[in-house]
C-alpha cells in the first residue's frame, strides 16, 4: 500500500527572508517620498521584485511590497519635480 503524501509544507527558511526583504522594500518606498526618489526608490522596487520572485508563504505581502514601492516612487518623482528637490 502507497502513503498519500500530506497537504502540510514546511516553511522555509528563505520565507522568512523574503517577508524581511518585502518590508524593507516598503519601508524603503516610503523614504523615497521625501529623499531623492531615484537614489531610494529604484532599489526598495528591485528588492520588492526580489522578494516577489521568491514568493513562498508571504507572497501577498511581496505584491504588496512592488505595488507601494512602485506608487510610492511616483509619488517621490512628482514630488520632488514640483518642489524642485535633486532626483538622485
């Protein structure tokens, strides 16, 4: 007789990480509203990215991470255009 495999994963480690770099990458978006949008934000969106790729039990926090890292570096590029502050 063959053993039904178990709906239980186990998480992993890189999951962990993954959750960390995603609120980094929010933190991070956040920052380039007020501080040089291209120096700031154009990473905190990598990291977000990153963390996306990784996916795993905090994916809908990475999607989160791109979507707030991505507006907030609009917001940061209109910003800093209309109060004439340095891009970078």
């Amino acid at each position: 007789m063959s053993e039904i495999p178990s709906p239980v994963r186990e998480d992993r480690p890189i999951d962990a990480i993954a959750g960390l770099m995603a609120g980094a990458a929010i933190f991070a978006g956040l920052i380039a509203i007020a501080y040089r949008p291209i120096r700031v934000g154009a990473p905190a969106i990598g990291l977000a990215l990153v963390a996306s790729a990784i996916g795993g039990r905090n994916a809908r926090l990475a999607g989160a991470a791109v979507a707030i890292a991505t507006a907030a570096w609009v917001v940061g590029m209109i910003v800093a255009v209309i109060t004439r502050h340095p891009l970078y």
